[in-house]
C-alpha cells in the first residue's frame, strides 16, 4: 500500500500542469480570461448569451489544459472553437459518407520504393492555407488541394483553384453544398465538363451554396485537363506511394483534441469510426503526415497539422484518399503563378520553428498567448518570450558571434 502510494505521488509530480491550470482554478481570473479570449477572437455576446458562452469556453480551457497535461507529442490552445456549440463546430466540417464505404483494395502490381520523406511545401508547390468558414464545404476543399500539387507538376504552375465553383456546381439543384459532399464528386464533374475548374480570382470563395455559374467563369485548367479520379488503396503504405508522387485529398473524424490542436504531432486515439472532414496530405516525413487544413492560418500550425505515422484506424485518415487524373494539353499555361504557403515544417523544433538562440529566453509552454501576459506569474514562469520580458535588467552579453536583436532575443546577425 505504501508504496502504491509513493509511485502515485511521483506520477502526479512528473505531469506538467499547463499554463492555464492555475488561472483556471480561480473563477475570478477563468472570468477574466474570458473577457480576454472574446477580445483576441472579436467575439461579442448579448448578456443573455454570455453566461451559455462563459460555460461553453470554461469547460474547453478546462479540455485544454487536461490534453496537454497528458504530455501526447501533440500541444493543445483555445481557439475560435473554444466557445462553440456542437452543433456551429459542425459547420466547419462537411464530409457527407452516406453512399461511400472504405475505399477498395487495389493490388499494386510492383512494392514500390518511395523517399523517406516529401515535403511538397518545402517545394512551393502547395498554395496558401484557405479557409472554408462556417459552411460545410471541406470536401471541395480537400479536392481542391489533391488538384493544386498535382496541376503544378504538369504545368509548373501553382494555381489556386476554385471551391466556389465545386461547392455550387457539384450538387447544383439536388441540395446545399454547405451541407456537406465527397471529394472525388468534385472530380467526376469536372470529368462531365471538359476537366474545366476555374482558378479562384475568376470564382471566388463566398461561404455559401449559389447558383452554379462554372460555364461563365474562364477555365484555369490549361495546361492539363481532369479526366477522373483515383481511389487510394486503404492503408498506409499505399497512401504514402500516392502522397509521394502528389498532394491527396485524404478524409478523417475531426474529435475535441483535434479542433483544439495547436502543435507537434498529434495521434489521437478518442476516434469512433465516423469520419467527418476532408482536408488535404502535403507531405510526409518518417514521424508524421503532414496536411493542410481548411480552416484559416490562426488555427492549429499556422494552419497545417501533423498526424503521426501509423496514426489509429478508428479515425479513418487514409480510408478515404484520392487524387484526379490529369492529362496534359501540350498547352503552355501563361498566366502568373499563384502564392505558394511559406510554411516550412521542421521536425527538429515542431511546434515553434522560429529561431531562438538564446537558452535563457524561451517560452516555457508552448500554448503561450499575449493575453496570458496580464498573469505575471504566467508571463514569468511560462511566457518569458511571448511576453517580452526577454530584455529584464541588461539583457546580459549575447553569445559570440550574435548580437541582441530589437525583440531581445540573440542571434546571428543577419537572422534579426
Ligand atoms: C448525403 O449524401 C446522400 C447521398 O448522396 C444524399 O442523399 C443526402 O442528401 C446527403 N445529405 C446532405 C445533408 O446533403
């Protein structure tokens, strides 16, 4: 008995309390914090509403700081989700399953032998992180990233390519697009019209279902038209041999840990079996998957996500896979190149890859926020960097051969 005893003190000494934890024990500071969280996202409540908001965003910081005191690999924050009902986080997602099972198994012919790892952002090959809004629209999203990747290998072009005309097209009078659809849908119809997709400047993104006007809008599909799809084999290997000759629009269930995900690499083991968002696979590394999400760069890793390699089958991450077939035109794709995203995964730091030289300066916590700086017991002893009191007293000398930069910080240089 004693010594059950003593083993559970340790465990209990060993768990990282998160940042909140202690703000979050005083009601007066979890009021507090919530003030400041409405500010930082712009939200405004009726009184009559607030008190149902306050208990919505109480019981997620609560969720929050529990996940990451857990100490997963994966580090968890507040975001705009954080005071949300079920029913409006649900908006933000739009994979409809009915009618579509796994994807079949193909056998592949030859085992083939694919790189280690393939980072397609490392390579401005995958445009900037969009954002689908409250309408359940991610699958035109999902297909929209299979396509880009894969337009530029053909072209040498990055295009950004139109969800708009996916979302109002695909299902046109049958029912609303913001309720949800299936990725490879997208594909069949652009197949039924010639391989045509706008790109984005000529059929911009609204939020919401309209009426279908792809046959007005020029087609951006020049250098390689969509002839179809293809289905990837539901495992990981194949889904790995796809992912290394292109981006894919892979499917998966979005639970609490995800939307709530901020960092590192998450593997979450609370799936049921109902996969519920499309989202796009960029690339992949021996310790994760990495995919772009619809959901605007403020939210998760500037608005990319990394899943860990053999990630739990419950969540269905590469059941539901694929990619169009293109086939060139021989017509040279003239217009200007579209922004590629400038985010660059590094697995050696993979929550805050920016430069920190200095060992006495780093943030703690990894979740830190400039709100939580009005705690000064948070900003000292989680946030140091994030709250600026990197230049307490001297600043002291910075290393050999770097200099203190205006955010206090030493580095190299040419790296201020
Ligand atoms: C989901 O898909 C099925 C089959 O295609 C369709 O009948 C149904 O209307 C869709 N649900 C919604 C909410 O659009």
């Amino acid at each position: 008995m004693k010594i059950f005893l003593a083993l559970c003190l340790v465990a209990t000494a060993l768990a990282v309390e998160d940042v909140l934890r202690g703000v979050l024990k005083s009601p007066r500071e979890t009021l507090q914090l919530y003030g400041s969280f409405k500010a930082k996202e712009h939200l405004k409540y009726a009184a009559s509403e607030d008190r149902m908001r306050f208990r919505l965003f109480r019981a997620n910081a609560q969720f929050v700081a529990s996940a990451n005191e857990e100490e997963s690999g994966a580090v968890f924050g507040l975001n705009f989700f954080s005071a949300m009902t079920e029913d409006e986080k649900q908006q933000y997602l739009g994979l409809n399953v009915t009618g579509h099972g796994e994807n079949p198994f193909h056998v592949s012919s030859s085992p083939s032998k694919v790189p280690e790892r393939i980072l397609w952002t490392d390579s401005s090959q995958v445009t900037a992180v969009k954002n689908q809004g409250s309408c359940g629209s991610c699958w035109t999203f999902g297909a929209v990233g299979g396509l880009e990747t894969r337009y530029q290998q053909v072209s040498g072009k990055l295009r950004n390519f139109a969800e708009q005309e996916y979302l109002d097209c695909v299902y046109e009078g049958s029912r609303n697009g913001c309720n949800g659809g299936w990725p490879s849908d997208c594909y069949e119809y652009s197949k039924k019209n010639g391989g045509r997709l706008a790109s984005t400047a000529n059929y911009p993104y609204a939020a919401k279902d309209g009426s279908c006007t792809g046959s007005s809008r020029p087609d951006a599909m020049i250098a390689a038209k969509i002839i179809g799809f293809m289905d990837v084999s539901p495992s990981e290997k194949a889904n790995i041999e796809a992912l290394a000759e292109g981006s894919l629009s892979v499917a998966f269930q979005v639970t609490n840990y995800f939307q709530q995900y901020r960092g590192g690499v998450i593997n979450d083991n609370t799936c049921t079996g109902r996969p519920n968002h499309a989202v796009t696979a960029v690339g992949y590394t021996p310790s994760f998957v990495l995919v772009k999400n619809s959901w605007g760069s403020s939210w998760g890793d500037k608005g990319f996500v990394k899943f860990a390699r053999g990630y739990p089958e419950d969540c269905g991450l590469f059941k539901y896979s694929s990619y169009p077939r293109l086939e060139a035109t021989g017509v040279k794709d003239t217009h200007p190149k579209d922004a590629a995203t400038t985010y660059k995964p590094s697995e050696d730091d993979d929550v805050n890859p920016d430069p920190q030289p200095d060992p006495n300066c780093e943030d703690v916590a990894v979740n830190c926020e400039k709100y939580y700086c009005q705690w000064s017991n948070i900003a000292e002893k989680y946030c140091r960097k994030t709250c600026e009191l990197c230049n307490d007293g001297d600043g002291g000398d910075c290393p050999s051969g770097t200099i203190r930069c205006d955010d206090g910080i030493c580095r190299h240089e040419h790296m201020c």
